[in-house]
C-alpha cells in the first residue's frame, strides 16, 4: 500500500499499472538528466583543468583548488539544505535545486579571476547532495523495496552516463570554443531539466511529523556515520586519479590532449558497468557487495601507475577504475536501511562523503606530485584510500553481525 503522504500522489496510485510504469520511468528519466547534469559539472571540472588552469594564470596544484572548492559546496550544502529543506515537498526542492545549480555554472563559465572562480564552485556544489539525495528517495518510493537500489541506480546512471557523454562533450567544447563553454553547457542542461521535473515528478510530500530537528536525530546513529566514512575514504581514491587523469595521459602516457576525452569515456563506460552491476548485487546482498567492491576498485587502482607509460595498458585499466564507481549505489541504500526517520538528511550526506572524497583524493595526489613522485603515483596513493575504506567497511560489517 502506497502512502500518498511518503509517495507518489492519490492520481498516480489510482492510474492503471501501465500508466504507472510509464509516469514512473519519465520520473526517473527526469531525475537522470539532473543527475547527468550536475555528473558533467562535476567531473568535467577535472578534465578542463589544464585549460582554465592556463586561462585563470594559475598552476595546476593551485587550479585543483577550484576542484575541492565545488566538493566543498556539496559537503556543506547537502546537511544544511536537508534539514532546512525538511518540510518542503520533494518535487517543488528538487526544482530549487536544479534552478539554483543552472544560475551557478552559469557564473563559473562567466567568472573572470581564479577567486571568483572559487566562488562560482563552491556555489555549484551546494545543491548536489541534496539533488541526489532527495531524488534516490523519490526514486525508491516509486518501487518495492527489494527494487530501490536499482531505481536508484537507474537516477544515478545520469551521472555516470556524464562520465561517457556529458564530461567528453564538455571537454571537447571547452577545447574548441575555450573552457567557459564546458560549463555554460551545464547551465542549458539545467534548464532542461527543470522543465521536465515540472512536468513529470512526482508529489512527493516528507513525512507529517518531519522537522529540522528529526533530520538531525541521524546523526546519532554510529552506521550513519561508518557509512559515511566508507565513502569519504574509499571513493577518493577514484578521484585522486581521475583529477590528474588528463595530465598522466598527456605528460607521462604521451598522447595528444585531443584524445583525452576518450579516456574519460572509457571512464564512463566503466562506471556505468559498475553501477548496473553493483546496484543488482546490492539488492541480494548489499553489505557483501559494498566489500567486494572496494577491494576490487583497490586492485584496479593498484595497476594505475604501472599502466600509465603504455596507452594500450592505461585503457583498460582506467574502465576498471571506473567499475569501483558502483559504490555510490550501494551505499546510498545502505543509509536508507540505517537512517531510520531521518532519510533525507543521512540520503543527502552520502554525497557530502563522496565529495569529501573528492576533496581529499586530489589534495592527497597533488601533495605526492609536488613532493616529486610524480602523476603515476596517484594510483597508489588511490589504492591506499581504497583499502582504508575496505577497513572501515570491515569494522561497519563487524559491527552488524555482532548485534545480529
């Protein structure tokens, strides 16, 4: 029995099944362009490094600041708009949200110093985990229980489906019409996706009882915050590697910077893999799946930098990496299943982890680049951070089946 005041509204429920499997996926579709948008602002930031580091007249190490000022925004964004936001109906904040992001990357593309700059991303990131973490929760009131994290996942494949098109197209625009474009791209996309939430989300009202205050009671819960952690710490290794990605592949693997957005592609591909793949597993058996999937991104990540000298190693290998992108998925559920009432703001804060993981990933890697190790050796640096995760992940798993 569907909750009217948790789910979809009474029109919805009373529509024929067909009817409410085609209103379900044009939901979900609408929630995967939004995804795919802010995946391509996200992570085409990384890739047009080197050129708006040239264009703002900084160094690389100092431009993979404005990377960790956006992943910044999503860390105090997402806590702070869940628990004012606690009241609002779900389709009217996603509509904010997605609005407030268009106006962001509008003035990152327009920002003319590296401090404005700075600014512009910071603002950028602020509706991120809030966008995701509302939306996976509309996403899965939309299901049966044993589907959520596949209509999860199915949000989350507009960002990784940002990883093989958005993030390519964004480097490639920003090559050819300069990096300013990459991110005015952002702000059209944006507006799209505004129009169709209008049009096909869902009512979705928070619960009669939610307050600020209630959100906050999550905070209390010891798996919330392991869980959290296993993101913040094993997810960054994937973005320790994919910051410096383009400047490996030009510098050390010696191909043209034309071709880096096939690399990044490949990224994609593997990253969507990972999510289709992980987001089944995690219906079966969801902490399981969580392990697996750090140790196999750690392996993955262990033969980063030994690949980097040869383009027919690195390829592949960079796929790999991109699977570990699974994760998210997994733990997004996971904090469903031990957020109890507060959902929106333990659903928001597991993006919050994993751009903390974006902060420490490339500030980890830059700190060993400069102390001369040189861009392969963010692989190794990733596969510490991955196993730290898989550690924190052991201590959460030991932790449930004591108390089972």
């Amino acid at each position: 029995m569907i909750d009217t005041d948790q789910a979809v509204p009474v029109a919805a429920v009373a529509a024929p099944p067909a009817a409410r499997s085609v209103n379900a996926r044009l939901a979900l579709l609408a929630l995967a362009v939004g995804g795919f948008a802010i995946g391509t602002t996200e992570f085409a930031a990384m890739s047009l490094l080197p050129q708006f580091a040239r264009g703002l007249g900084i160094d690389e190490p100092t431009a993979g600041h404005v990377i960790s000022a956006y992943a910044l925004g999503v860390v105090v964004g997402a806590p702070t708009i869940a628990v004012l936001a606690a009241k609002i109906e779900r389709r009217v904040l996603l509509i904010g949200l997605m609005t407030f992001l268009g106006i962001a990357n509008g003035l990152s593309a327009l920002a003319p110093t590296y401090h404005l700059m700075l600014l512009a991303r910071f603002l950028s990131g602020l509706p991120h985990g809030a966008y995701f973490g509302v939306g996976a929760l509309v996403a899965a009131s939309m299901v049966p229980r044993e589907k959520r994290s596949r209509a999860v996942s199915r949000m989350m494949l507009g960002l990784t489906i940002a990883t093989i098109a958005g993030v390519p197209l964004a480097n490639g625009i920003g090559q050819w019409f300069g990096w300013r474009w990459g991110f005015g791209i952002v702000a059209i996309i944006a507006a799209a996706t505004v129009l169709m939430l209008s049009k096909f989300a869902p009512v979705l009202r928070p619960a009669k009882d939610a307050s600020p205050l209630g959100e906050l009671a999550a905070l209390r819960n010891g798996q919330v915050w392991l869980t959290l952690a296993i993101g913040a710490v094993g997810f960054g290794g994937i973005f320790c590697v994919y910051t410096y990605l383009a400047s490996t592949l030009t510098e050390v693997t010696g191909v043209s910077s034309a071709f880096t957005p096939v690399a990044f592609a490949l990224f994609g591909v593997g990253m969507t893999i990972g999510t289709l793949v992980c987001a089944k597993a995690a219906d079966v058996a969801l902490m399981p799946a969580a392990g697996i999937t750090l140790l196999f991104g750690a392996a993955a990540l262990a033969l980063y930098a030994p690949a980097t000298p040869h383009l027919w190693a690195i390829l592949p290998v960079v796929v790999l990496i991109g699977c570990g992108g699974g994760l998210s998925t997994i733990l997004q559920t996971r904090l469903m299943d031990v957020a109890e009432e507060a959902q929106t703001l333990a659903a928001a804060l597991n993006h919050s982890a994993f751009n903390t993981a974006n902060a420490i990933g490339p500030w980890l890697g830059g700190l060993a680049i400069a102390g001369g190790f040189g861009l392969p050796s963010t692989g190794w640096v990733g596969t510490a951070l991955a196993l730290g995760g898989f550690a924190i992940w052991a201590l959460s798993w030991a932790i449930d089946r004591r108390r089972a």
